[in-house]
C-alpha cells in the first residue's frame, strides 16, 4: 500500500507517494538531500543550478556502480562457466 511521504529541498515543499518503507524513503530524502547542500557550495543560490549539478552527480554516481556490478556480474559468469566446463571435462 502507498504512503505519502512530506519533504522540503531546496525551499520546495514536496510530496511523494511509495509503498517503501519508512526508513528507506527517508534514506533517499536524507541522500538527495546531502547532494544537494553539496552543490549549494558549487553551484550558488540558484535553485535550478543547484538541482541539476545534485542531479548530473547522483547520475554520474548510479552509472559508476551500474558499470561496476555489470564488470563484477560478467566476471561470475565468466567464472561459472569455467566451472561448469572443468565440471564437464571431468566426467
């Protein structure tokens, strides 16, 4: 079931509705959150600046671990199938 959850970033009073968890939905709040009073060093007053660098770093944080797990999963297939084919040649 949904739950409407009430944040303020950035001076913008904010709603959003998820079937998370209490304590994940505040996790995400609390991380946006950290990003963005990290641009506000960078990126000034500017609301919508401010917005878009949080943005561009939290994507630039999401693909660095999507490449990652893809490396790491690859890696495992890659082992798996060593495995199997060892698994094979002994039999």
């Amino acid at each position: 079931m949904n739950k409407r959850f009430e944040f303020n970033i950035l001076g913008q009073q904010l709603s959003v509705e998820s079937d998370s968890g209490d304590e994940h939905v505040a996790n995400v709040i609390r991380y946006v959150s950290s990003k963005v009073s990290e641009m506000q060093k960078f990126g000034g007053s500017n609301t919508l600046t401010v917005a878009i660098l949080a943005a561009l770093n939290i994507a630039d944080e999401y693909l660095q671990i999507a490449e990652k797990n893809e490396h790491v999963y690859d890696n495992l297939e890659s082992k798996a199938e060593q495995l199997i084919r060892s698994i094979n040649d002994t039999r």
